[in-house]
C-alpha cells in the first residue's frame, strides 16, 4: 500500500512539474538567435515589467535601454516625458533545468535586459520582475524593486527598495534609506548607511560593517 502511494506521489509530481514546465517554456521553444535592439530613454522615471528574464541596471554615459528583440519577445515600450514604461514576456528564450524534485530556471545569459544610467539621473527605476535575477551597481537614483523568484544583488547604489518572495539579496556599499524584505531567502548587507529594515520570514540575516543611524530587522 505504501508502495502504491509512493508511486502515485511521484506521478502526480511529475505531471505537474511536466504541465509547469509546457507552461514556462512556451509551446514550440524558439531556436532563433537573440538579436538585441538599443534605444534611448527620454523621461524622468522607468518602469520595466519583466517575465524570465535577468537585468542588469549599470552606469553608462547615457540613459538608454538595451533588450532581446524578436518576432516572438518583443517588449510593448510607452516612452513620455514622465515615464518610460516596458513590458517583457521573454519565456520563449528560457530553458528549464528538470528534475524530479526541482525545478530550477537557467535564463540563457545572454538573454538579459541592460538599462544604462548615468550619473545625472535623479528619478526612479521600478522593476517588476516574476522571475530572473537582477544586479544593479553604481546607480544615485531610487530603485524600487520586485521580484517573485529571483536574486537581487546591488552595490554602490542609494536609496534602494527591494522586495522578493523567494530569492536572496545581497548589498553593499548603499547609502541612504534601505528596505530589504524576502519571504524566502537570505538577505546580506554590508559597508552600507543610513536607514535600514530588513525583514526575512524564512532566512537569514546578516548586517555587517556599516555605518547604521535606525535600523530594524526581524
């Protein structure tokens, strides 16, 4: 009887992880190379709204975005002098590690969205991503960001926010106000000042070297 259950478990498992898998990988994965498109951004905040796809928020000399661009994964961009709003759904371009008890995504690394920002830039970037890692670093502006699964990894950045359902997040070097949560996942903070909360519910903290004027962590 334990047997029968036992196989019955493993069935229902593999069905669902093989039904999640059909869902993520979208029907007929594309095998056409990644071409990129690079454009310019006129406007005082950006939004991206991304699915499955990993982004790279760096210094550059001039406020533009660079993403894959195809047939199957093109963005829908709304570019005003407010704000630069762009929505990604590049699930065609990602491949699926599977096993029997996990499953894990492996963006292609060459599948990413690069915003680059120069140092001029005092408005914000909202990153609404459902799945993909992002790295951020030498940044002055406001980052608000969200990731449903996912790392976050920001470095010499200010005023930065950061939620995560499941993901690590790792800083250093911020300064300003720092607002850290994740509901799963460990959250590592360093060298950073200011003010800062950092909330995990299942994980770890680690707040070290900094110079910290209120801080709140649980």
């Amino acid at each position: 009887m334990k047997k029968l259950f036992l196989a019955a478990g493993i069935m229902i498992i593999t069905g669902a992880v093989i039904s999640t898998t059909a869902y993520f990988s979208g029907a007929g994965k594309s095998n056409t190379p990644i071409e990129y498109k690079e454009e310019p951004i006129h406007a005082a905040n950006i939004c991206l709204n991304s699915k499955y796809t990993d982004i790279l928020i760096i210094r550059g000399d001039e406020l533009s975005i660079k993403y894959p661009y195809s047939d199957t994964a093109s963005p829908i961009i709304t570019n005003d002098d407010n704000t630069f709003t762009a929505e990604f759904d590049n699930r065609t371009h990602s491949e699926i590690d599977l096993s029997i008890f996990s499953l894990n995504f492996n963006l292609n690394n060459e599948n990413h969205i690069t915003l680059e920002i120069p140092e001029s830039f005092n408005g914000s970037i909202t990153i609404n991503s459902s799945a993909g890692d992002l790295n951020a670093s030498d940044v002055n502006c406001i980052l608000n960001i969200n990731i449903d699964m996912g790392d976050a990894y920001i470095s010499n950045c200010s005023d930065t926010y950061a939620k995560l359902n499941t993901g690590d997040i790792s800083a250093s070097n911020i300064s300003g106000n720092i607002n850290f949560s994740t509901e799963l996942g460990d959250i590592k903070v360093s060298k950073c000042s200011g003010s800062i909360e950092l909330l995990t519910d299942k994980g770890n903290i680690d707040l070290m070297n900094g110079d910290i004027q209120n801080s709140k962590c649980s």
